[in-house]
C-alpha cells in the first residue's frame, strides 16, 4: 500500500512538474506544445543543430509560395497537353513570350481564373482557397498532430480521408486519389487502395501533390521522411508514380541540409541530383530526369526542352514510357512522369529563382498547376514568410480556407499560415525526438537531429 502511494506521489509530482516547465516556456514565449512530453536530451557532437524559430518562418513561407504557385498554375493547368483534347483543344505550347499575353481556353474549354497568363495574388486582408496540391498535405499535417503520431497507419489515413473528403458533389480529387477514395468508401484501406490489382490509375500524378510535406517533418534526414511518406504515397502511387513521390520528399528534406554558402542555384541543383540517386536506373523517371538535365547542360532553351521531351516520350514513346497511349481521354496529360519531366524543366531552368520557376512550370504544359506548387513550396521554405514577400515585392494574405475543397475542420475550416506552420513546428518536435533519437532544446532555440538512422530510440 505504501509503495502504490509512493509512486503515486512520484508520478504526480512529475506531471507537476513537466506542466511548470511547459507553462514557463510559455510564459518565455517559447513554442512549445502542450500535448507533447519533451524529454532531457544531451547532444552529440556530430548532430546538426537547426534553428526552430526559423523553421517557423520557413513552414510559413512553404504553405505561401505553394499558395501563390498553385493558384498561378491553374491558370494554364490543361491547356497546352501536347495533343488534342476534347473538340480538339490541348495541342501546341506556350513558350516565354505568351507570359502577359492570353490564357487559351484548357481542353475542357473554358478558361480558368483569369483570361491573362499571369502571377496570382490574394492580397493582405484575402483568404487564400485550398486546393489539391496542399489540402491533402494540410490533412496529413492534421492527422498527423492529433492522432500524435509521426507513422500514420492505413485506417488512420482512410478515416481521415473519409471523414474531411465530400463523397457526393465536387471534392476536387482526379484519378487515382479518387480510386483510392472509392475504394475506401467500400471498406479498403491503404496500401490497398494503391495497389495496381485495385486502382488502375497508380501511375498518374496523385501522390506527388500530396507527400512532399513529409519531407519538411523530418529536416535533414531523408531517411526518416521516406518512412513516414511511404504509405501515404502508396494510398495511390506504385512505381514510378511512388518513386517520383519519393523523389520530391527527399528534396525537401534535403533542404534542411543544404549548404547555405552556394549560390541558390546550386543547391537546387545538389538537392535534385541528391534525389536523383534514389530513382531505379532502368525507370522511366530516372532517364526523364537524366534527358532534361542534358538539354539544360547543352545550352538549349527551356521550350527548346520541354518539346524534346514531349517528342522522345509522349510522341516516340521511348524508355518504356506509354502513358501517352494508355490515355486516350488526354494524351496521358493526368501521368505521373511527363509532369515530372515539365517540373524538372522548370526546376533546372528556374535555377532557384522563385518568380521564374513559377512562370516556367505555368508555361511548360500538362498540369501545370502541380509542378508549380511543389517547387513554389520548396522555394518558399527556402526563403521563409519574408524571402518571399522580398522577391514578389508585396504582402500577401495569411489566411487558408481548407473548406474551399475539405470539410470538417475547425473554425469553419479557416486558419493562418502561422498557425499552420506552428502545427508543423509540434510534429516535427515529435519526429525528432520519437523517430531520430534527438532532440528540442528551448534555451537554444534548436532541434538536435542525429546524423546516424538510430531509429525510434527517443521512445
């Protein structure tokens, strides 16, 4: 009896205590969250320290500039496919000089957003609409956070999907998100909903748009963050789609890591030829990226490269690629690979440069508003909240509305960047102390992340 009052006494003496320590963070305006039991850590001389208070700032700078991104690419999103489409419409290209100029209607014939090729903005006091290239991350942030986890399993994805995803009128899923949604509606649950036996659509672009985020949770640690993203991926990806996925992830953990003492351009370029190595050789997505860095190392134009491309594997078909033909609704222009080939083209021809790489996606073809978003979220992580609003030379609005395409989240499905970021700030709190063995250090301002994979030692 004495013994149980004992511990008794010791267990609450330690909640009062860690609940002191958590309410003087606070009250040092130190971010910390209280959902989460951070534990006393001793760093090693071989980890990296990275800065907390910046990665704030970075969060909110990567859900702006894929805002901008994303809503700048719809508005060429299907109008150049390099074929025709309905009625005919999709066939040609845009080249530079159609920026400024007229936004040709898209191959279901209307003109999205704006008759003008051009940069979107919601200006201060606007609420930016979510769309799919960030509203299944804004998801899997979500879920992520309250089921306090950093390794979803295949029934927490399928519940969340099923209970913020509308099932009967438009919920802005296409292909293989919508296959895998069906197939959660009548019991599956992932991988299953990705596999090639149950979603036919397994090798279009889904999974690029809704992984990268994962990346960010697991900073400098490429590792970790192909963990955490492999079942969200396979939800609709296999193959080359999952590889490509995986391809983006692993950029944006590598940005954590980057030496910051290259030229911008450069480190896009280590990230992406670091990324590179985990694409099978013999894949269509490893000799897509291989063609293109070619065409940019040979001195040819960004156009001059895009419609290489889509002659050796949209025309010619080549290395194995047939999407092309295996589509006859638009020339594949849903497929995984020929919007990877278009994103590396504007990644390379970009060169780091925000503004350009956003202008070239829109203008490179397919599904332009995909390409646009991943690399407008990277880039803008990169430069952080101010770096992009140093580069468009304006403020922009801070508010997210998830209910534009979601629904059932709080307070009307309204949020702001900072909130958002800050979220993100707790989940990878988790990630480096459960899944890195690390450690967050308040005094410092830092998370201690391992360089060695010591797996979830922090448990």
């Amino acid at each position: 009896m004495a013994t149980n009052i004992l511990n008794f006494i010791r267990k609450t003496a330690l909640a009062l205590l860690l609940s002191l320590l958590f309410f003087s963070a606070c009250q040092r305006g130190i971010l910390a969250d209280s959902g989460f039991t951070y534990k006393k850590y001793e760093p090693s001389p071989e980890d990296k320290a990275i800065s907390r208070t910046e990665y704030l700032d970075k969060l909110y700078g990567f859900w702006l500039g894929q805002c901008i991104a994303n809503w700048t690419g719809l508005i060429t999103e299907m109008d150049k496919i390099g074929g025709e489409g309905k009625d005919g419409r999709g066939a040609g290209f845009y080249s530079r000089e159609n920026w400024g100029g007229p936004d040709e209607p898209n191959i279901w014939g209307s003109n999205n957003l704006s008759d003008t090729i051009g940069f979107y903005f919601e200006g201060e006091g606007g609420v930016w609409g979510a769309d799919d290239d960030t509203d299944i991350e804004y998801l899997y942030q979500h879920l992520l956070y309250t089921n306090k986890t950093t390794l979803l399993t295949g029934e927490q994805i399928a519940a969340g999907w099923l209970k913020h995803i509308k099932a009967e009128e438009e919920n802005y899923l296409w292909v293989s998100n919508q296959q895998a949604f069906d197939l959660m509606r009548e019991g599956l649950v992932p991988p299953a909903t990705g596999h090639p036996e149950n979603n036919p659509h397994y090798e279009m672009i889904d999974a690029q748009l809704t992984t990268e985020i994962f990346g960010l949770f697991a900073p400098a640690r490429p590792d970790v963050a192909l963990e955490m993203a492999r079942l969200p991926i396979q939800t609709t990806a296999r193959e080359n789609a999952q590889w490509i996925a995986e391809f983006y992830v692993i950029m944006h953990a590598l940005a954590s890591s980057v030496d910051k003492g290259l030229p911008i351009k450069e480190q896009v370029l280590w990230m992406a030829d670091e990324a590179r190595q985990h694409l099978p050789g013999d894949s269509y997505s490893a000799k897509m990226y291989d063609f293109v860095k070619s065409k940019h190392q040979s001195g040819a134009t960004w156009e001059e490269a895009r419609d290489a491309l889509h002659e050796k594997y949209q025309v010619r078909q080549e290395d194995g690629y047939e999407w092309a033909t295996k589509d006859t609704v638009c020339n594949g222009c849903f497929a995984a690979g020929i919007n990877f080939g278009a994103s590396i083209i504007s990644l390379l021809y970009g060169e780091g440069e925000i503004k350009e790489t956003i202008k070239i996606g829109a203008l490179a073809g397919w599904d332009s508003d995909n390409p646009t978003a991943t690399w407008g979220g990277l880039l803008g992580f990169m430069l952080g909240k101010e770096g992009v609003e140093e580069a468009f030379g304006r403020k922009f609005a801070d508010k997210f509305n998830i209910h534009r395409t979601r629904v059932g989240f709080p307070n009307g499905g309204i949020n702001t960047f900072h909130e958002m970021a800050k979220k993100g700030v707790f989940v990878v709190d988790r990630v480096v102390q459960e899944e890195m063995g690390g450690g967050v250090d308040f005094k410092e301002g830092v998370w201690y992340v391992p360089a060695n994979e010591q797996g979830r030692t922090g448990q």
